[in-house]
C-alpha cells in the first residue's frame, strides 16, 4: 500500500520530527501580539475603504520553512483566513536557522484576505490552538502576521506627475475576476477615478486595470482591501 505524502498524518509527523526556530509557547506569545496590532490598524481603516468589511494582511514565512511544501493550508483554513496570492521578501528572522548572527534572508509573504471581525477574533483563536495538531506545528513555523498598508502597496516615485495609474489587484474570494473587476471598477468610479475599459490583463495571479484621477486621492485606491499595488503605467499602455 502506498503512502500519499501529502496526507495530513505524514504532513504532522514530518513537522514534528522537524527542527523550528521557535517553541510553540514563545511563538504563540509573539504571533498573538501581533495579531492583537492586526486588529487594531484594520479596525482603524474607514469603513468605505473596506468593501463588504474585507481588509488585507500578511504572513510572513519563516525562511527556512518557505518552500511551497511548506504553505500553511490547515492553519489559514483554522483562522478563516483566504490566501489570494504570495510575494518574495527579505526579513531579519528573530532566531536563523542558518547562523549565529542576524542577517537578512529570503522567504515567502502570504497575502491573505477575511472580514474584518476575522482578524478581530484572531488573537484568541490562536491562543487556543494546540500544539500537537497539525494547525499547531504549522503555526510555529510562522515568522510574522501583519496588516499590509495603503505605503506597502503604492510603489508611485515622487517625480511622476502624470494622473493615470496601473492597479494590480487581487481577485476576490467567491469571485470570478470579471466580477471582481466589476466591483473595483464601480469602487474606483465613486471615488473619482475613470476605468479604462480597454486594458485588463493577468499576470501572476492578479489582474491589472489603468485607472486616471488626481493623486491626492490615491489613498482611497491604496486601502482598497484587494488591491495589490499601485504603478506607473508601462509606456505603451
């Protein structure tokens, strides 16, 4: 009889046969705070910036657990927690697997998505985790959990003076993207933007509008819960 490597049993003798930069007491006691600050930036958000009480966060990796083998389904599915896409970073790990000293290395960002009231509630679903489940020893592989901001997303130099704009955006769970689209599009619109209707694509999980406004108001568009990043346009665009 063969054995499927991807079964939930082998998954969680793996992990618990497998040194962790952390325990799980003081990983949870770090996760928890954090996710308290989650809380607190998303609940601060206005509540127009916030379609259908979405808001965005990160979790980061720890970087010698930031493999695609890795990826923490169990506990996102725990914490209600909907992955829409991933980024390459670079962190300080509070304790290297690598060496004595601190230093930058790569990992993996994931970017999740949920309802505000999730991320309320997130602290004390995690303070209620186990550690021999297979959600608990995902858990402590986890680096960091943070809420991403309009400043992470906007990635628009000082100098640029022109006001069309190139959105990436994530599409929304339980959505196809032409619905998705739609919604943004009808977002952006009330906020002061014109669409262009005739450039969409895809490219690497997110799909990708043009959107033209004043900058002043790009703060309305940089909270958007499922928008990516904030662009200059490619010159042929």
């Amino acid at each position: 009889m063969s054995i499927n490597p991807n079964s939930e049993d082998v998954q969680l003798n793996n992990l618990l046969n497998a040194n962790k930069p952390y325990t799980f007491s003081v990983n949870r006691s770090t996760l928890v705070e954090q996710a308290r600050q989650v809380w607190n930036d998303v609940a601060d958000l206005a509540a127009d910036f916030c379609p259908d009480n979405f808001a965005q966060a990160s979790i980061t990796m720890h970087p010698a657990y930031s493999s695609r083998t890795d990826f923490p389904d169990k506990f996102l599915q725990h914490c209600g927690l909907f992955c829409v896409g991933t980024r390459k970073v670079s962190v300080f790990p509070r304790i290297s697997m690598i060496s004595d000293d601190p230093q930058e290395e790569n990992s993996i960002a994931i970017i999740v998505l949920t309802k505000r009231q999730t991320y309320q509630a997130l602290a004390g679903q995690l303070e209620k985790i186990e550690e021999p489940s297979l959600v608990g020893q995902q858990f402590m592989t986890i680096e960091s959990i943070e809420a991403v901001t309009a400043y992470d997303r906007m990635n628009v130099p000082n100098d640029y003076f022109t006001n069309i704009y190139l959105v990436g955006l994530y599409v929304r769970p339980g959505m196809t993207v032409d619905e998705s689209r739609k919604e943004f599009v009808e977002y952006a619109k009330k906020n002061g933007f014109e669409v262009n209707p005739d450039f969409n694509f895809e490219k690497d999980g997110l799909y990708y509008t043009l959107i033209k406004g004043e900058r002043y108001k790009l703060d309305c568009i940089s909270e958007n819960p499922f928008v990516s990043c904030i662009e200059v346009p490619p010159l042929k665009a």
